[in-house]
C-alpha cells in the first residue's frame, strides 16, 4: 500500500486522511473494533496485504488496553481465559466472528460489514436491529458501513494493482505499532512511505501479468 501512495502522491493524502478519521482519530468505536472491522472486510476479500496489515494492527490496540489495565478489554469479556493473547484473538475473529470471543456487540457488527462486503443491498433490517439490541448506536452502526464500504475500494486499489504483499509477520508487527500509535496521517510526513514494504507500481504489474503470460497462463 506505501509503495501505491508513493506512486500516486496526489491520492495518496486523501486516502491517508480517510484511512485516520476512520481507524484512528477519536470515534465512537475503539480502534481496535475499527481495525477488526477493516481485517476481516479484506480477509472476505482475500485480500491478504490488507487483512495482515490491519490484524496487526489490532492486536497492537487489544495489547495497549490490556496493558493500560482497561476495566473490561475488549478482548477479555466475562469468562474468557486470561492467557489468550490478543493476536490470537484476532486470528479467531478473522475465522469466524460469531466463535470468537468478543462482546456480543461487536459480533453483530461484524455482522453487517459482512453484508456489506457481499452487496450494498444485503444489510437487513433484524441486522441493524441486532445490533441495537446489544447496545449499538446508530453512528456506530453508520461507522461499521462505512469502514466496510471503504476496504472494499482498499481492497480492490491493493489487489488490482498487484501490490507486493510481505509474508514476515514481524514486518507487519513493526509497522503495526507504529501505525497504532501515530496513525495514518503521519506516515506521510514521516518517511515510512518509502521504507521497508516495497512498491506496488504499474510496472510490478506489467512483470507479473508477463511473467503469466510466459508461462502460457
């Protein structure tokens, strides 16, 4: 994703901007509910870049609140184990949302991104009602749309250029605690954009799509 923001700079902050009012910035949702919601949009997607991305990302807010001693960690409802640790967690949320275990709230919202990331019409009406029941509100039911809505275009922008995605966990780990603390306004103004993760340009894709059709595919 860095190495597409660097090609196309004029995006590139606009996108950065709306990524941070949506997962970072002060909302009615915690980050961490925000970043599950954008980690399993792209893992429905099978977007793999943008779910490993996000799923660290995650992890990283669930451990700050069960290092800042959060009453009630949003990974640690009644009866949950204390020793599970929050990557495991998430990986459980990324399996299978209604498994997990999280707060019954964030299930159903889970729930209706899900719907949104199969069609925009698919959201039904007990879907909204379910998550009222459990104490949603209506902006953060709005939110949830919108977070969904928005990695589908992520998804596709990563994806349809072909971006290089990294198969080291630790590397999506260091980025992760950044991000988690500094948000994503800040990468542009900090130098991670041309660090580490490597290009996604038009021309990786162009040596993909030969190298495919060299192979008679």
């Amino acid at each position: 994703m860095r190495g597409l923001l660097a090609f196309r700079p004029e995006t590139a902050r606009p996108l950065s901007e709306l990524a941070d009012v949506l997962l970072h910035a002060p909302g009615p949702l915690p980050p961490a509910d925000r970043e599950l919601i954008g980690a399993y949009v792209s893992a429905l997607n099978e977007c793999d870049y943008c779910r490993n991305s996000h799923a660290a990302i995650a992890a990283c807010h669930l451990a700050s609140e069960e290092s800042a001693g959060a009453a009630e960690p949003k990974f640690r409802p009644t009866g949950r184990a204390t020793d599970v640790r929050p990557a495991e967690v998430v990986a459980a949320v990324m399996r299978d949302p209604e498994s997990a275990d999280i707060p019954s709230k964030l299930k159903a919202l889970l729930t209706i991104a899900a719907r949104v990331q199969r069609s925009r019409r698919d959201v039904r009406d007990g879907d909204i009602e379910r998550a009222r029941a459990e104490g949603a509100t209506d902006l953060e039911i709005h939110d949830t749309v919108l977070i969904a809505a928005a990695f589908c275009m992520f998804n596709r922008y990563v994806d349809g250029l072909a971006t290089w995605t990294p198969t080291d966990p630790e590397g999506y780990r260091e980025r992760a605690a950044y991000v988690a603390e500094h948000g994503y306004a800040s990468i542009l103004q900090s130098g991670v954009l041309n660090a580490g993760a490597g290009p996604a340009a038009l021309s990786d894709h162009e040596d993909q799509n030969e190298d495919q059709d060299d192979n008679g595919r």
